[in-house]
C-alpha cells in the first residue's frame, strides 16, 4: 500500500501498534533522544517533509504550501526505558512492570506518523518534535518568535482520554530558600549554634495548605540540611514551586511566602536567602477560538465527545502559547503517565489517529 492509500481499521491499528513498537524499542530518556531523532528524521523524509534541528536536538519539519497547522509532540520519557518488554494485553500496550512504557509521548508520535501516512491530501503542516520537555520543556524553550510559520498548533500529549481538550494550563515559579544558621559541636557547645532545621521546621509549621487558592498551589518538594549528628546544622536548602493560571499570582503567593519565612525567622540570628525563577508562563485558548471549533466540527461525525477544559500541568503548549501561536493538548488515552504500570489503549489510538486525519483533511480543504 503507497502512501495516501486510505486504511482499514484493522490496518491502521497494525500501523499503529509497529510504529509504537518501533519507537518504543529506542531508549530516549531527557537529553538523550538522538537516536530517536536520527529514526524520527529518516520517517518524516520519507513522507516528504523537509527538516532541521536546532541546537538542543529538538526536530522542526515542514511540508506544503499556505498557511500551517502545528503538531507537537515530545520524544523524551521521563527516565529510560531500557530493557523494555512490550505486553499486548487485550486493547492495552504495557511494558512488563520492570520499566516505564513511554508511551508518554511516543503514543503520540505514533499517532502522527501512522496518520501522515494515510493522507491522501497532505495538508501543510509544521512538525515538532521537543527534546527534554520532562525537565520543564527545555526543547521549546530554546525557540524564539519567529522560529515556527503556523499560528495554530495542536500537542499531542495529554495523559486523557480522547476528545480531552486542554485549553489552559498554568504556568509555574520556581523557588530556592536557604536557611542560615550557625555550627556548633552539638555535645561540647550547642549553645553556640544556631539549628537552621529547627527554623526551617519554624517556618513549615506555618505554611497554608498546598492549594493556597483557587486556582493557584505551591509545594515544597525538596529539603536538604546536615552532614553529621553532632553538628548543629548551620544550613538548609528547600526547593520548590509556585503554580497558577495567572502570572501575577504566582508572584503574590511567593511574597506572601516569603514574608512567613522572615517572620519565622525573627529574633532567631538566622539569615535566609529566597531565589525565584519563573520557568513558564500559563496560557488560555478561549473556548469560542477557532481552534477550538475546528476540534468540536472534526470531532462529532466520529462520536467524539469534546471535553474543553482546564489542566493543572505544565506542557510543551504552554511554551507555544508563549511564543504567540494558538495552541492546544489532546488526551491520547494514555493512563499511568511516569509510572511503571503505564499503559496506552489501542483503540484510543486509532481513535485518536481518526480524529487527526478528519482535522487535518478539513485543514487541507480550509486552507487549499
């Protein structure tokens, strides 16, 4: 069968289960997805796209003439996969239990090699495939305005059902408090330190709960103090993160933090030092865009039931969004994302992969 045949379901799930496994067998943990590219490359050649890559590794492909539609996946999982034992349970790709099934976001891509490869009008479309996007979408943080032709773009890596349509995401502060005290020999002189767990514990104490506000969470993932047992520990780091739909609450909520830190602290001798980094901004594709109703349109001959709403998680569409396209993230059917008992319906994928060549068809007659 050439490309641009129309398959049969049964043939298109077949497409879909070998480009998965194809993928799949390709250990592609953060900063190591060349050979997922370098194989990525050769397919998107063969389907006529023309392509680069940017300085990070990330792939950015193109094809046809007017005006394009994005398609975004990831190719990194969010730690390897090597050694992975593919199951074909029923319905269900898993791994053996023994490693992660990276079907986050491999599903994806094979959704839209299997569909571009069952198109018989090939619409004009850009590609992206992001590196590192499970260490905080550093791929497409490294594009600048410009880079990317298309003003809409969907990604595709949503760990939801089908029809799952994700049009807001927040966006996310990064925090680093140092706590100071003072050392001291914990036995001969205690007197003399200054224990910066203890004031560390003083401030944890009076920290709200995770979901500050509607809207808005922050946690504290990551605390580390002491080297020996008989130090009063003069140092303690903690590492966290502030989330929420709107960027200036972000800021609010880590002064508002910051503000309990200085008051735990006071008449203590301790010192802090309290560091904010914004990693990405949030984004919002109103539910009356375009975009929105090219998925609604595409969607109801095929008896998928469109679910617009909001996610609380970071993703390469809040990257897009930033850079001026209108972008958004599609379930997949994936289900236990970052875990060992990760798995990926087949049918979902089929399900998935019809809805992309119905969208892509009518972008293809749209923009003709």
């Amino acid at each position: 069968m050439k490309n641009g045949e129309s398959k049969t379901g049964d043939e298109m799930r077949d497409k879909l289960i070998e480009y998965f496994q194809i993928l799949a067998a390709i250990d592609s943990p953060s900063g190591k997805e060349r050979e997922l590219a370098d194989k990525l490359a050769v397919v998107l050649r063969g389907l006529g796209f023309s392509l680069r890559r940017d300085s990070l590794g990330s792939i950015i492909a193109a094809r046809g003439q007017g005006e394009p539609l994005l398609l975004c996946c990831h190719m990194d999982t969010v730690e390897s996969t090597a050694g992975l034992e593919l199951k074909i349970e029923g319905d269900y790709i898993r791994s053996d239990g023994s490693t992660i099934l990276g079907a986050d976001d491999k599903a994806g891509i094979a959704i839209i090699l299997a569909t571009l490869e069952n198109m018989d009008c090939p619409p004009a479309l850009e590609l992206v495939f992001s590196v590192q996007e499970e260490k905080g979408m550093e791929g497409t943080k490294a594009f600048k305005p410009g880079d990317l032709r298309a003003k809409w773009g969907l990604v595709l890596d949503a760990g939801e059902p089908v029809g799952a349509v994700i049009n807001q995401a927040p966006g996310e502060t990064e925090m680093e408090i140092v706590i100071h005290g003072r050392g001291a020999h914990a036995a001969a002189n205690p007197e003399e330190g200054i224990d910066a767990i203890r004031l560390a514990a003083s401030f944890i104490d009076r920290l709200p709960p995770h979901r500050i506000e509607e809207g808005s969470t922050y946690n504290l993932g990551v605390i580390q103090g002491g080297k020996a047992t008989n130090t009063i520990c003069p140092r303690v780091q903690m590492l966290g993160e502030v989330r929420s739909f709107e960027d200036s609450q972000r800021v609010r909520i880590a002064a508002e933090l910051e503000s309990l830190l200085q008051h735990a602290l006071e008449g203590s001798g301790g010192s802090y030092d309290f560091h904010c980094r914004d990693s990405y901004s949030g984004y919002l594709v109103n539910a009356d865009h375009g975009l929105i109703d090219l998925l609604k349109s595409t969607a109801a001959p095929l008896g998928i039931q469109v679910d617009v709403h909001s996610r609380f998680a970071g993703s390469d569409a809040n990257i897009l969004n930033g850079l001026g396209l209108a972008v958004v993230n599609l379930g997949l059917g994936v289900e236990g994302n970052h875990s060992f008992d990760e798995r990926v319906s087949i049918s979902a994928m089929g399900k998935m992969a019809a809805w992309l060549h119905t969208i892509l068809k009518e972008w293809c007659h749209e923009r003709a």
